[in-house]
C-alpha cells in the first residue's frame, strides 16, 4: 500500500508516569459528545464518542499545562514528520489548531471519515494513544482503490501522524469492552 509510507508511527513518545497522569486527570473532566466535522452536527450512527477539548486559554491551569505540554509535543513530531517526508515546500511549518481528549467508551465507534475538507483548516492528523486495555476500539485506515483496510495497533504513548486529505480514510472500530482514551490534534 503506497500510502503506508506517510502514515508514521513514533513509539514511546509519553512515559508511563506522565499517561496515567494524563488519563486520571481526564477522568476529572466533563466530556460532551462529539460532532462530525466543523458544523456541529451530532450523529451517533457515525461517530460515538465523548470529548473534551484542551486548550492554553482555558481557566484551569491544569488544562493550560496540558494543553501547552501537548502542543509542544505534537507540533515538534509534525515538524519531524514533515522534514522525514521532504514535505515543507507543500504543507509549511504546523500550527495546531484544535486539540482534543477522547473518550471511546463500550459500543463507542467512528465509522470511515477523512479529516480536511473544504470547510477545515487541516493538513495533517495526530493521535495519542493513552491505554489499551480494552477490546475493539481499532484504528483503521482503507485504501481508495481497493478498500483494504488495515488497523494501527495501540500502545500508551504511541503517537500516529498522517496527512488529513481524502488519501486517508480511517475509522475507529466499535468498543467492545473497557474504555479508550485518546489525544486528537490537527495541524
């Protein structure tokens, strides 16, 4: 598959100690339910999935830290990952523009999306894996030509980045058991 070359995996980005504090301090927050898209649009049948977005305006100190530590973290890896991929003449240096814990609980799922569009301002897509101590819950990624899919397997601190044009459908697999906790960043 051509297009598994720009889907870049970085291993062991978080150490364990700075996860579990991230997800016990997700596990304070109050999450609401996530739309498709820009416009607002809930629709569980497509996409089932709490969130809380982090950003470094917020009152909470704490979302401020860790919105910040995320930013940093994140944006550095685009930049690597745009340098790896000789992709600076066409996508410039990232700036993230929305950042995002999610919470995929039993049942919980996302089918086949792309996400840039007409109406979003993304040009590459990051998650961190939080846990996986769960069942289910795969991210998958299908090709245009042929709809083969293949799944990322997670692992805590994993980080995945890949561009967010149509090349790139991907979905997140029902939950089947326990509870996934991911970061979602756009760029």
């Amino acid at each position: 598959m051509y297009f598994k070359k720009y889907i870049a995996e970085f291993n062991n980005c978080l150490n364990l100690k700075t996860i579990s504090t991230l997800i016990k301090f997700s596990s304070t927050r109050d999450f609401h339910k996530a739309a498709i898209g820009t416009r607002g649009v809930i629709n569980e049948n497509i996409r089932k999935v709490l969130m809380y977005p982090l950003t470094p305006l917020n009152k909470s100190i704490t979302d401020c830290h860790w919105a910040r530590f995320l930013n940093f973290k994140l944006t550095s890896l685009m930049n690597k990952y745009i340098e790896m991929n000789n992709l600076l003449p066409y996508l410039g240096i990232p700036n993230l523009n929305q950042l995002d814990i999610l919470k995929y609980e039993e049942t919980y799922h996302y089918q086949f999306h792309i996400d840039g569009g007409y109406d979003s301002n993304r040009t590459l897509s990051a998650i961190v894996f939080l846990n996986n101590d769960y069942e289910g819950g795969e991210l998958c990624f299908k090709t245009l030509e042929s709809d083969k899919e293949f799944s990322i397997k997670p692992y805590p601190g994993k980080i995945i980045i890949w561009p967010s044009n149509f090349f790139f459908p991907h979905s997140v697999k029902p939950i089947k058991n326990g509870t996934r906790y991911t970061i979602v960043a756009w760029a």
